[in-house]
C-alpha cells in the first residue's frame, strides 16, 4: 500500500501520544526497568523500523539511553520522515533489504540487540504474490537470525501474528515458516558457547493500524456510508500498539531460546466494534454485513490446544516452549507423546474475555486516533449546524 510522507509523519506523532498515553498510565514498571538496564550503552538493530511498531519502540529506546539504534529498510522517504520527526543523533538509518543477506551481514557488526519487525504483512498482498511473502518474511528471517549468529548479537525478537497460527493465508503461512526458522536456528545453536537467544512474540491486528477495520470505518463515516462488517460474529483480539510494544519489550527482557510469548488480550465481535463507533460518533447511518472476505477466519488463535499444553501463563502473557530443544531427531521419527490435547481449549478471540459494547467504547476513547478523529468529525459537524 503507498504511504505518503504526511502519513509516515503522522505515523511517528502517533507514535508520540501513543506513548504519552502509555508513560500516563504507569512509571517505569519492574519490567521496564530490566529493558531499560539492557539497553543503556547498547547498540540496537530494528529491521523494518520505519513501520508502526519501529515508531513506537523507538521513542521508548531512546530515553533508556542507548549508544545507537540502526533503523534498517528499504524506502528512503520514510527513512528521511523519521530523522525529521527525531533530530537525534543515536538513530542510524540505513537502507537495506532483509533479502540480501550482504546488506544484513553489513548491519550486524558491533549489534547487541535485534528486533526483527520487516515483513510483507498484508493479507491479499500475499495472496497474490506468495512468493514474495517466502522471500521476505521467511528467508528474509532467515537471513537476519544467521547475520545475529554469526555477529555474536546477544539477543533477537523476532515479531509474528496470530495468522501464523493454523494459518489459512499466505501471509500466515510465511508467518508460521518464520517461527519454524527461528525455533529451528535456536533449538540448532541451543549450548553453542557464544549464543544469540533467539526468541518471539505473536499478536493480533494492532487497534488503529494501517489498514485495520477501525481507520477503514472513519473512512466510511467521512463519505457517509453505512459502516461495512464482514460476519457480526466474527471475533478478534484487540491490542492497543502500545501493549504489542510491550509484549516485544516482555520477550526481550525474560525470553528464552525459543519461546514464543503471547499477550492475553480481551476480544470483541467485529458487530460490536461497529456499534461502538457508531455510539462514539453518534452516526447515523448503521451497518450493514458484507460477508467473509478471501483469507479470513471467524476467529482468530493466538495459542493452540497442542502449545496451551506446554505453555506458561504468567500474569499477561504466555510463555510457549519450543515443542524439544534438542536435536533428537527419533523425537520427530520414532518416539510420540501421549497428549491430553482434547481436555484443553486453545486461546482465542472467541473464547478470551469478551468486551461488552460500553467496554468497547472505553477501549477505543483511549487510542489517541480516535480521540482526534472524533475532535475533528465534532467541529465538522458544528460547521454543518
Ligand atoms: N500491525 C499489526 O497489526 C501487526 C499484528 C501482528 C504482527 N505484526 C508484525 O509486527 C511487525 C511490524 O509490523 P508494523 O505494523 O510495524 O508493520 P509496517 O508498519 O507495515 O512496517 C513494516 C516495516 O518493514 C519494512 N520492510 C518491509 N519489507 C522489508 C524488506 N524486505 N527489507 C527491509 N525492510 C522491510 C518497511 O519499510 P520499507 O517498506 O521502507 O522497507 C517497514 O519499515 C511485522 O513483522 C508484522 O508482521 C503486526
């Protein structure tokens, strides 16, 4: 999707109050403060770090004083947008595809910390051109996790989705892949003496990201439209960005080679978030249903039966361990395990906790997004009277 600079330089304010909204809410939390020892003096890497979530993670690194963060991708504009946006000289921007594993190998040097957020993640993109999806986020992961090895990083995150889980689309699929070469490579380098922990996260679509149902329902309000819901059933988690930043946060600072760590979100149906927007707006003009759409399911997993099995909860989140950490290959061939797998339930948006319309509404007043779409959609219609 083309992204104009005004937008790119929307994306960092947003950023801004996303975090303002964040610090608001607590001080520097115990968890935090284990970020913020690592992080001072460090040198840290984030590919795709123009993106939301780079935005995001970047004003927060700044201020635990790092001794670089190396911003690596493709598109220069956006890349001159943020050292606008940041004026600060610990930000490096360098150009670079995570398919050319020259251009990551020449990254790495001196890294102490990766986050690993570059990746095709739109699904009819990678419905159409799946081998793009292969190229970018499974040998493009590839690629970063053996420059981090081979560099002596000492920690890596890679970022996956809640559609890497029994995934029905490409971008999932690559998605899954992506996990697999990461557990693979850990489980390959688990006991070498210099290790790099190679770890990740899964979440569910960010609230108010690029292309999410929320911002395409402000669309809809703005030319009068009625708000469009594929199945009112369907369910979704729901994550403001800052607490995926979070969760990446959580798994640099505790994770262990292979885990994947996951954050307990509430859910809603999508009828819900439509009826929310509609009361916060005050619009008029209803919704209607339009049908599931290529690629999509009812509901969304973020832990399956077979993981909840091995899986921790720890207050927030889950700590899901690599199904074996070694390289017994009989493990995969010869021996089973016998697994009670239908006496649990995996984690989903339909069955997490279920947010009632008022919560709903008081979820989405806290995205500063629509706090400002609202202040502007109050004065447009006081010009109108
Ligand atoms: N946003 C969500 O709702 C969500 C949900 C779950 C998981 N995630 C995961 O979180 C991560 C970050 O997402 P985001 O929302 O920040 O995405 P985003 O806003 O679309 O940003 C993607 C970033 O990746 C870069 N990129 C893409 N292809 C690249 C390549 N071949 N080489 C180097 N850089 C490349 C892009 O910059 P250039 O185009 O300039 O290269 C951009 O900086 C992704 O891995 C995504 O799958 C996101």
């Amino acid at each position: 999707m083309a992204t104009t600079g005004r937008a790119r330089s929307l994306e960092a304010k947003r950023a801004q109050s996303q975090s303002q909204v964040h610090s608001k809410s607590g001080a520097l939390g115990q968890g935090d403060q284990a970020v913020a020892k690592r992080i001072e003096g460090s040198a840290i890497l984030i590919t795709g770090g123009t993106g939301s979530f780079g935005n995001n993670v970047v004003r927060k690194l700044l201020q635990w004083n790092p001794k670089r963060v190396v911003i690596f991708s493709r598109d220069e504009k956006k890349q001159f947008d943020m050292r606008n946006t940041y004026r600060d000289s610990r930000l490096r921007f360098v150009i670079g595809d995570v398919r050319d594993s020259t251009s990551v190998s020449s990254v790495m040097s001196g890294i102490d910390y990766v986050f690993h957020a570059a990746a095709l993640k739109q699904v009819p993109t990678c419905e159409f051109f799946p081998i793009e999806a292969v190229k970018t986020n499974i040998l493009g992961t590839a690629n970063v996790i053996q420059a981090a090895i081979r560099a002596g990083v000492k920690r890596l995150v890679i970022l996956s989705t809640d559609k890497a889980v029994q995934p029905i689309n490409a971008m999932g699929m690559s998605k899954a892949l992506m996990e697999k070469v990461m557990i693979a490579n850990s489980r390959e380098f688990n006991g070498v003496a210099k290790t790099t922990i190679l770890c990740g996260v899964r979440y569910g679509n960010v609230l108010y990201s690029r292309g999410s149902i929320l911002p395409y329902f402000v669309d809809l309000m703005k030319l009068g439209k009625p708000l469009t819901v594929t199945d009112g059933r369907m369910t979704r988690f729901l994550l403001p960005l800052h607490q995926a930043v979070d969760l990446v946060l959580y798994a640099f600072a505790n994770g262990a080679a292979g885990h994947i760590y996951v954050r307990k979100s509430a859910g809603t149906t999508v009828e819900m978030l439509a009826r929310a927007m509609i009361k916060i707006f005050e619009y008029d003009k209803g919704f209607i249903e339009v049908g599931i759409r290529a690629g999509e399911k009812m509901h969304e997993t973020l832990v399956t039966r077979e993981e909840i099995l091995r899986a921790e909860s720890r207050n927030l989140y889950y700590d899901i361990a690599p199904e074996t950490q070694g390289l017994d290959y009989n493990q995969y061939f010869v021996r089973g395990r016998k697994l009670n797998v239908d006496k649990v339930e995996p984690y989903t948006s339909s069955n997490t906790k279920r947010l009632s319309l008022d919560e709903t509404v008081e979820l989405l007043l806290t995205l500063p997004e629509i706090r400002e779409e609202l202040k502007n959609w109050k004065s447009r219609s006081n010009l109108r009277s």
